[in-house]
C-alpha cells in the first residue's frame, strides 16, 4: 500500500478506460486538462475567472473526497460543471470520468477541465484521457514543490503558479520554480496568476483560444 | 484503486505494526503526535519554532515522496530528524515508522512529531501507533478544508491554522472553520500561529510541556 502501484488489475482497467475517454474526446475535437494541485492552491478559482473571463466553450468535471462546493462555484460563474464525490479515494479515475461523459455536451464544448481531487502525489499517475497535465501552484506553499514532487511535475506541459498577490508577503524565489519547472518538464508552459485578483491571466487567455481554434477548425 | 481499502493483507500488516510501535511509545513514555496537512501548510516551519523554542525533548520522523529536504531543516535547528522517502507513496505507514524507530533514542525523547507526506487524505487512515492525529491547516488554503476533508478532522486531537500572518491578505472565515473543527471532533484543541513570524506559540508551548510533565512522571 505505500506506493501506488500501475500494475494491477484496477490500474489496467483504469488504462482500458482511459483510452476510451481519449477517443471521445478526440473524435468530439475537446481539448482537455487535468488539473492537479493541493488542497486550496486555488484550481477552482483558476475555473472561476476562466468561466467569467473567456469566450472558449468549457465545462469542468469537479472531484472532491467529500462536497459539490468546488463544483458549485464554477457552475454560479455559468460554466457547465459536474462534481464526483470520490468518498475516500484520492484521486480521480478513468472509469469515473467515462461514467460522467454521458452527461456532458461534448460536440458543443471546446475545452474540459478535469479538476482532480487536492492531492500532488496519486493524481499524476492515473491516466483519464486527458490531453494534458496540469500542475498547479501556489506562492504560500513555498517554492520546492516541483523537487519534491518529481513524478507530477516531469508530466504537467502547463503550470499555474497562483497566489502572486501573496508574493510580497512571502519568502518565495520565483525564478527557482521557473527553473525547476523547466528543468522537470522542458517546454513547459508557466502563467503566474492571482485568481482571486485576476492578474496574469492574458498569456492563457491566449493558450485557451488558441486552443479554441485548433479544436472548432476539427469540428 | 479509488478508495482505501483498510481490510487488505497490506492495511491487516499496517495494523499490527501499528501495535508494536504504540507499545513500544508507552513503554518509553513517548507522546507521539502524527501530523497531517496539505503540502505547504507549514507542517515543518512549525517543527522548525518548536525546536528553536521549546525545552521538550522531542525528535521528529519526517515523510516526503522524494528528498529529505523538510528533514534537513529541522536538523538544522537541533531537533533530531529521520527523513523517510516513500518513493511514490502518498503517506507513512506504520512498519516504515516501524523501522525507524531502532535509530531513535526513545528513553531521551519526551516527544515524537511523525510529519505524514503532504496529503489530506490517505495519511488520515493510516494508524502509525501515535497518540494523536495533528491537523494542520493554513489560511492561504481557504475556510472549507474541515468540511472536504471529514475523515481526517474527525480525528484530530490538535488543529494547527497557520500562516495568520496572511489574514489580512486573504477572505478567511476563522470563527467558521473553529466551528467545523469542533463540530468534526468535540474536543478538539485549535492553535492559531504563524510559523515564520512565530506568533500564537503560548498555548501550544503549555501544551507541550503539560505533555513532558506526563511523559517523564512515568519515566
């Protein structure tokens, strides 16, 4: 029980479904992002501005040990969202997202969110068909997450780094996690934002419509 | 895969191990506080005040996925500290505490903090044979952590909420998080501090020394 382990029966079924979510999305031209991060690194207030501030079509699929909290803020913002209770589980699976598929839109959404449960170990070796990982950080959590967390970090092509509002508030050496972010994952890309404030968020505005395009030119 | 299973030959091992370390803890007179919280609430800054604050002979087993980092810098403050990488692991189990505790000197510790890996949900299952579970909380990560994460909160004796420091910069409701801390566990003792700042240590220095009082009467 002390290391998460991809080989058993459980970890197939999660890989055969995986493959399934990909195909669906793929032939539906949905961009997707499993967005992993800790507990209140702020994933859904990234969501949150993304909803109030964007024109790309989204919805979110929300999952949470216990609560629809995540899940109703994003859908109070009018972006489709869907929460799963996981119960224990720390991280979401495969089967749990295909399960959900049926109930969202996908020829009339561009870009699904996948917001995994808070957690930066489990979540980044359970594959859901996403297109890709990502990381997200916050200032307060200090700046050696990225060392700590290598599994997560050598898969995520997109960081957040949120709360930098909190910066002048806290030791925190920016250019370290740039480095480090780098170092796990050459090409990655890095926006630092405040959610809550709603700074920085123009180079993903960018991503996202660039994105848009790529998925509704397939459609 | 997407729940703990406490009733597997693995959780049964964990269990008994578990015994062995408590028996081994009461017979030294050792209080054994197993501390749970997100990645980057502070877990090991509050170790840090503690050994550069306290008379209490206490030693701390420090858990991360990867590096000894956290274990480094409470040695760098004198407070012996055993780090243990788990690989991929998404928190400590008992027989890896159990293996440790041959390289402690348990006679000349008063008290042993176990730092869980950084993760709210499975370390909270996990029983390592301490006297008491340890939330800790931090201010950056949002009031509603006590109500998503149940199963921890159920059964934490002691709630740290660190990083006040940051209230006047975030939306915090304290009086709303004590009260789902109490509504969780009745009983339940709260300490507000800031770590790096060293504010709101006096209870918890009462605390630990009421606790060294106890141990070293029976030693």
């Amino acid at each position: 029980m002390a290391r998460v382990n991809v080989d058993t029966p459980a970890a197939g079924k999660n890989a055969i479904a995986a493959e399934k979510n990909r195909r669906l999305f793929r032939e539906n031209h949905v961009f997707v992002m499993n967005m992993i991060g800790s507990p209140g690194c702020g994933k859904t207030s990234i969501l949150e501005y993304t909803a109030e501030n964007s024109n790309v079509r989204c919805a979110a699929i929300v999952g949470d040990v216990k609560t629809a909290l995540d899940a109703d803020r994003i859908l109070d913002r009018n972006m489709p969202a869907y929460p799963i209770e996981t119960g224990g589980g720390c991280h979401l699976t495969a089967v749990q997202i295909g399960s959900m598929l049926t109930r969202i839109d996908l020829c009339k959404t561009d870009c699904l969110f996948i917001e995994n449960v808070g957690n930066l170990v489990c979540p980044s070796v359970f594959d859901l068909g996403e297109d890709i990982k990502t990381g997200v950080l916050s200032v307060p959590e200090g700046d050696e997450k990225v060392r700590k967390y290598p599994e997560l970090f050598s898969r995520t092509d997109v960081v957040f780094i949120n709360k930098t509002d909190l910066l002048p508030h806290c030791e925190y050496d920016m250019e370290k996690i740039e480095r480090d972010c780098r170092t796990a994952r050459p090409g990655v890309k890095i926006f630092k934002v405040s959610a809550t404030k709603g700074l920085g968020f123009e180079d993903w505005a960018r991503y996202l419509e660039m994105n848009r395009k790529e998925q509704q030119n397939g459609k």
